[in-house]
C-alpha cells in the first residue's frame, strides 16, 4: 500500500514538473517571438521613414532650385506637400515603437523640413547636407537599438 501511494505521488509529481517546465518554455518561446516582431517592426518603421526623408529631401531640392531660379514650382511644391505627409506614419510608428530613437527621428524630420525657403542654392545644398547627415544619424541610433 505504502508502495503504491509513493509511486502515484511521484507520478503527480513527475506530471506537475513537467507541466510546470512546459509552461514556462512556451512562456519564453512566446516572448522571444514578440521580440523579434518587435524588432522587425522597428526595422521596418525606420526603413520606412528613411525612404520618406530622402523622398521629401528630393522633392524640397527641385521645388527650392526652382523657386531660387524665379521658375514655376506650383507642381513641385504640390508634389513637397505629399512626400511632407507621407513622414507623419513612419515617424509615429518609430516614435511609438522604439522610443530611444525617437529624438534621432525627430531632428532627421526637423533637418528635413528646414530646406525649406533658403535664400540661395548654397544654403539649400547645406540644409540638405545637414539633413542627410541627421538621416544617417537616425540609421546609426536604429541599428544601436536593433542590435541590442
């Protein structure tokens, strides 16, 4: 009898372990899933906004040159106002989802928007050397916090 009940309360107790160990590495297989999620979604959110910063550098670059050159720039400044709107996603999405780099975003954006009415094509080659510059920077900040 003694016998018996020691082997059901081993046999419990075997169970009740392995149970335990199973829950516990599902638990960690589930948080190393939302990781790497999160990681690729920051790496996409970045990406994103970089491929925004250089489509609204462009755009700010034909639209200014054409305003210094006294041209028509009504179709080139339409066009700086979608590729300005089209910033507002991926810099919430990198703001939102890796808040270390969000500062990095922001003077990338702020370097951006400020190629905006120079006085002279030197000036617009400067601003848009500073905000390539604090794009590359904001690249720099994302791989730092990605490769953590």
């Amino acid at each position: 009898m003694l016998t018996a009940l020691i082997a059901v309360l081993g046999t419990l107790s075997g169970s009740l372990l392995t149970g335990v160990i199973q829950h516990a590495s599902q638990r960690a297989a589930r948080r190393a899933d939302e990781a790497e999620r999160a990681l690729s979604e920051g790496l996409t959110a970045v990406a994103e906004l970089a491929a925004a910063l250089a489509d609204h550098r462009r755009a700010m670059w034909v639209r200014e040159d054409l305003r210094l050159r006294g041209e028509d720039w009504a179709e080139a400044r339409a066009e700086s106002h979608r590729t300005r709107s089209a910033i507002t996603v991926p810099l919430l999405r990198v703001q939102l989802l890796m808040p270390s780099v969000a500062a990095a975003a922001r003077a990338a954006v702020d370097a951006t928007y400020a190629m905006r009415r120079p006085s002279h094509e030197s000036e617009l080659a400067g601003c848009r050397d500073i905000a390539i510059q604090a794009t590359d920077a904001l690249v720099t900040a994302a791989g730092r916090y990605l490769a953590v």
